[in-house]
C-alpha cells in the first residue's frame, strides 16, 4: 500500500480514490455489524475473505478494507447483503 507524508505529522495511505488516516480511523458501529454478518458467513460457507471480496462485488480487498475502516456506499452494501442472501437460499 503505498504511503505518503500529508501535512508531516500521520502518514496518508491512498488506494483507489478512498484516503485511509490510520492513525484516526476506527470503524463505524454499522460497518461492524456488516463485519460480523461476513465473518458468520464466512466461517458457515468456508469461503475465504479474498474469495468473498471477489465473489461478492469484484473487489479481493474488501474484507481487509473494511477491517482497516473502509466506508462502502449504500449500493455496495447492498450488494454485499444480497451476496450472502443468495448463497444462504442456495444452500
């Protein structure tokens, strides 16, 4: 992940468009419940969090992301939840 030194006083990480502060960021109480619905899934299904990223919406990072404070739009969320909806029917 490349790093890069904002105003000299935290480092700014930069993937994509999305800035991370890693210093200041905690993840958002709805993020972690999001959180804890993939980790359920994940430990029910086997799948692994790189496999539930690419299979979900494309993105091999998301789990790790969202883990580091990542905020996904609404649309993104939604295609998560029904990701694990359809696997969880199929099942």
């Amino acid at each position: 992940m490349p790093t890069k030194k904002g105003n000299g006083k935290r480092p700014i990480d930069c993937i994509g468009n999305i800035l991370y502060f890693p210093s200041a960021m905690s993840i958002h109480p709805v993020i972690q419940v999001l959180l804890d619905e993939i980790d359920a899934f994940m430990a029910r299904s086997g799948i692994t969090p790189t496999d539930f990223g690419l299979s979900s919406i494309g993105d091999p990072n998301l789990y790790g992301d969202l883990k580091k404070g990542r905020s996904p739009r609404l649309a993104t969320l939604d295609r998560i939840r029904a990701f694990m909806g359809r696997c969880e029917e199929a099942a």
